[in-house]
C-alpha cells in the first residue's frame, strides 16, 4: 500500500510538470493557493474560486478578448481582501507589492477620472499620457500576468466606474488624449468594495436566522450600488466572511514572525506564553475592525514594549530571547539568555492603555 501511494504520488508530480511545461506562465496554481491557505484565513471558499480561475490562466483557456480574471471582493474591513492581492503578487513575482494599486477613494469627483484615463486633448499633460497606472505592474511578462487592485471601488465617480467597464469588457482602455490605449489582456484585475458593510453591522444578529446572513446583505448592497452591467462583467464576485476567534492564533503567529525578522539586527527573538496571547487576542476588536484591528493591538502593546526594552538598557545585551506574559494584567518583557541562565530581573511592563479601535 505504501508503494502504491508513492507511486501515486509521483504520478501527480510528473502530470503538475508536464502541465507547467505546457503552460506560458511560470507560476503553479496550486503553489499560489496553498500560500494564500497559509495566510488568508477563514476565505477558503474565495481561494478555491482563485484557484480553478488560475488554472483555466495556466492551461491558456482564458478568454483572450478580456483580462486573464477579474475579482471583486466585497465584505467588512481587515478580512483580508486586500492582503489576498498582496500574497498573490509575492507567490507570481516574488514581492508582495509587485502590483499596480488604485486607491478609487482618491477619485470620488468626476473631474478626476482624469487620473485613470489621462488629460483629454487641449489639457495639460494631455501629450504626456499621464495616469495613475503602473504599466509595467499592468503588463506583466510573458511569463507573469500583471496584477491591478482597484480598491474600494464604490467610492469611485461614475466616470471612473464607466472606463472600469471597458476594461473588463475588452480588455483595453483608451487614455482620453486617443493616442494611446492600455492593455489589461496579461492582467489579473482586482477590486475590493466596503458597500454594504455599516448595514450588515447593525444587523449582525440576522447571522442567527436560518436562510440570512451578512453576506447576502453585502450582496444586495452591491447591487443597489452598481449596475447590473457592470457586475456582469466581473468573472468572480465573491463574500470575504468575519474573521473568527480561531483564526486568531494563526494571525498572531504571522505578527510574530514579522517582529522577529525585525528583530535580528538586535540578535533577539520574541516569544509569547500562552497568557500572552490569551491577553492581546482578548484585548481585539477583531469582530468588528477584522485582522487590522489585531495589527493594531499587537503594534501598540507587543512592539512598542519591545521597543522599550531594548532602548533601556539591553542595546548591547547577547543575543537573547524575551518571553512575554502577563502580570497584573499587562504584558511583561523578561530576556532569557542564549545560555539558558537563570532569567534576568529586569523586566518592563508595557503601557496598557485603552485599545481605540
């Protein structure tokens, strides 16, 4: 049996390879996926949808009249919408700003759907073709798709709403000058949406009614906000649900991480006990205010206590560990020598104060 398995095993190895040899891309879907499982929790449902469209990109049956794909993301703030675009860029490029991002908040006035598709003629900047694209983001290569993130969209003009939908259509946009077009037909285009979202806030308790929930509140929100038109052309429009208390550890560990990478110039690691992580997990409007609010509270009590730490009298300590927990209800900085010696006395209590998420 346990031949078979690995013999089974190879086989899915060697048909992954003869796949990719036949694709032009040179990234993998499942690759791409599993880092998204790795850190986007509780969307599950949305990267298996990401997945089979990158599929259908890397076996070349995408539509080639339009963009490689086309998402909207809808749902509460900090589940994770945007940082999807972020890991996807760094699993296809190797960064995770390797994408062209559109703040459509910074387009609310119809005037300045100038920005998105340039100066029309007679204007300033009309010959120099000017906008807020990133074509090299936009383009990609032959190899890699270009990504674009157009994010929270309904705060954007009509006007801007109106070129987005050529984009989707055909793949193109034309910069109001007529000299130049932009081609969206290598790209995989993004958009986030808030819309919906201070409704299905006040009527959070419609989740405890068999047939309602929250994301068909977002959904019809969505439609109120757009025309039908628009939405038609969107090949994924998908619900990001509320983060729940078990994705939690999962997401302080990826705060961790983060610190301790900063934290090697220093030769020093943090560690959190489990009273610790108990503490900030409790102290986290994660239900409201999503991940951000948990980057927030590890920020204002994690970091800046290991700040402070190491600004009193540890800049020149051996490389050591500092274990945090809690006494007196707040959180505790304690070194811990490499050589396991007994732990220092000296310890720093960080400042707790209110949490204004």
């Amino acid at each position: 049996m346990v031949f078979a398995t690995e013999r089974i095993k190879e086989q899915a190895r060697n048909s992954r390879s003869k796949s990719a040899a036949l694709s032009r891309f040179a990234f993998e879907p499942a690759d791409v996926a599993a880092r998204l499982r790795d850190h986007i929790r509780g969307q599950d449902d949305v990267i298996n949808k990401i997945e089979d469209q990158l599929n259908v990109i890397s076996a070349g049956l995408y539509d080639e009249r339009r963009p490689l794909l086309s998402a909207l993301f809808i749902g509460a703030t900090g589940t994770g919408k945007t940082e999807t675009v972020r890991q996807l860029a760094k699993a296809i490029h190797g960064r995770s700003d390797a994408f062209c991002r559109i703040d459509m908040n910074t387009l609310s006035q119809a005037h300045y759907s100038a920005a998105i598709t340039g100066a029309p003629p007679g204007y300033v900047g009309s010959k120099e073709n000017l906008s807020l694209f990133d074509e090299d983001a936009i383009f990609g290569t032959s190899t890699k798709p270009g990504i674009v993130l157009f994010d929270e969209i309904e705060k954007a003009d009509r006007s801007v709403i109106r070129a987005l939908m050529n984009v989707l259509d055909n793949g193109t946009l034309r910069l109001a000058s007529g000299q130049k077009s932009l081609s969206f037909h290598n790209t995989l285009v993004f958009m986030t949406s808030n819309v919906g979202s201070r409704t299905a806030e006040r009527l959070h308790w419609l989740d405890a009614i068999p047939g309602m929930s929250r994301s068909s509140i977002y959904k019809r929100a969505l439609l109120r906000h757009f025309d039908t038109e628009f939405i038609n052309r969107i090949g994924i429009v998908d619900y990001f649900s509320a983060l729940s208390v078990h994705a939690m550890p999962v997401l302080l560990d990826q705060r961790v991480d983060d610190l301790n990478q900063r934290l090697k110039r220093h030769q020093t690691r943090v560690i959190l006990d489990d009273y610790a992580r108990d503490f900030l997990i409790n102290k986290t409007d994660f239900k409201r205010f999503g991940a951000r609010a948990l980057e927030r509270t590890f920020r204002d009590l994690v970091v800046t206590g290991i700040a402070g730490f190491i600004n009193h009298g540890h800049k020149h300590t051996p490389a050591s560990t500092v274990s945090v927990s809690v006494a007196d209800g707040r959180l505790t900085f304690n070194a811990i020598p490499d050589s396991h010696s007994e732990i220092t006395s000296t310890s720093l209590k960080a400042t707790q104060g209110e949490n204004h998420d």
